[in-house]
C-alpha cells in the first residue's frame, strides 16, 4: 500500500544532542517537503527536495539538514537540539507535473519532538 | 509579504452548516488548497480551487474568488467526527505552499 512514515513518532532528547528524523514514501513522489508545526500555528517550510541529490532550504531556518540520495527517503538532522525546536515535525510528498493531482501533498503521521 | 488569514476558532452545531472563510494575500497564485487536520494528526486534503466558482464534493464544497482574494469552505449536515481544524493554504509563483494557522472548528451535540 502507498504511504509515507516518519519515525520516531515521539522523542523526547537533551539539549546538544545530533537527531536524524526519518521520513520514507512509497507513494513513487519525486517532491519531499519537511514542515514544523507548533501547536495552532500554521506549517512552515524547512526543508525541500525535488528529487534525488536535490535539496532547498524552506522559510524557516532550524539549524537542520536534509539529504536526498533515494527517490522515497528523505531525513532530517538537527546537528544540536535545543529547546526552540521543541515541536510538530511533518514530512509530505507530491507527485511532479501540473494540476490538483500532482499539488496535493500527503503528509506523515508526524514526529513530535520534545528538547530538554 | 505573504499572508493568509482565517478565523482562530469557531462553533457549530450538529447537523447545522458552517462556512469557514479564508483570505490571502501572496506573490502569484497556482491554486487554493483545504486540508483537515485532526488533532494530534496529520492534515488530509480536502480541495482544490484554481478557477473562479464552487466546487463541490459531498457534504464540502470549496469556493474561490481570484479577484477578492478569498476563499470558503462550506460544510454540511455537520457530524461530531468533523471537529478539526481547517487548514487554507495558497500556491505561490514559486508553486511552494503558504499555509494559514488553520481554523479550530468545535461541534456541539
């Protein structure tokens, strides 16, 4: 069945710490999104990729990175937690082209991380 | 700069129809989406308007105005399972996402 996962779904982790939060689609989508969601607060853009070996930094700037070497995975890196990215982590994905079909994105469930 | 805008939070009955409506201001325009999002969940996709009018699909329908700027989301014979919030997002010229923070829509029995 197509979807797309994100794990761990919930972390808890210290300050300092380097996390890789994982993101994976068998949807066959060449675009891969990371957005942070803060609790009634709208999504931001962290991170982009429209495919393989191609990665763009999104509105907000989180101190993370992204890779981009297989089409369905694409993981986020916070080299040093801190407090401030105490928050909702969601990974989407959207097929290429033009139109509805290819503009909706699915999202993952999502990765709560808490920094302490 | 970019701005979407819609209400916080609103309140309806079982059964009863309510409009969430939705404004933006972007740098181009490729599209008005609505998503939901369930507490704790991921946003799903509800629509999709890139023309002018009223799309209809079931008990939601989704309308657009270019030339206002606005948009609503229009949803009928109200059931409990629709507490959630509405999400209004705009395409850009750059066809990348700008998100509002999303209405909270409560339904009472």
């Amino acid at each position: 069945e197509a979807d797309i996962y994100q794990t761990p779904r919930y972390l808890v982790i210290g300050t300092g710490k380097k996390i890789t939060l994982e993101c994976s689609q068998t949807m066959g989508h060449d675009k891969m999104y990371w957005y942070q969601q803060d609790p009634g607060m709208e999504l931001h853009l962290i991170h982009y990729s429209y495919g393989v070996n191609s990665t763009e930094k999104g509105d907000l700037s989180s101190e993370s990175t992204v890779s981009r070497i297989r089409t369905e995975h694409f993981p986020l890196t916070l080299e040093s937690a801190r407090p401030s990215h105490t928050s909702q982590y969601l990974c989407a994905s959207s097929a290429s082209g033009q139109g509805a079909g290819s503009y909706e994105q699915y999202f993952g469930p999502g990765t709560r991380l808490t920094v302490t | 700069g970019q701005n979407i805008d819609q209400p916080t939070e609103m309140t309806a009955t079982e059964g009863a129809i309510v409009q969430i409506n939705c404004t933006y201001q972007t740098s181009g325009f490729n599209g008005l989406f609505w998503y939901q999002q369930h507490a704790g969940e991921a946003p799903t996709f509800l629509s999709y308007n890139v023309l002018d009018g009223l799309e209809e699909k079931g008990r939601f329908s989704s309308f657009l105005s270019r030339s206002k700027g606005y948009s609503y989301l229009l949803l009928k014979e109200l059931q409990m399972k629709d507490s959630a919030s509405y999400l209004c997002a705009v395409m850009d010229s750059n066809y990348q996402l700008i998100w509002g923070a999303g209405t909270k829509l409560i339904i009472k029995p």
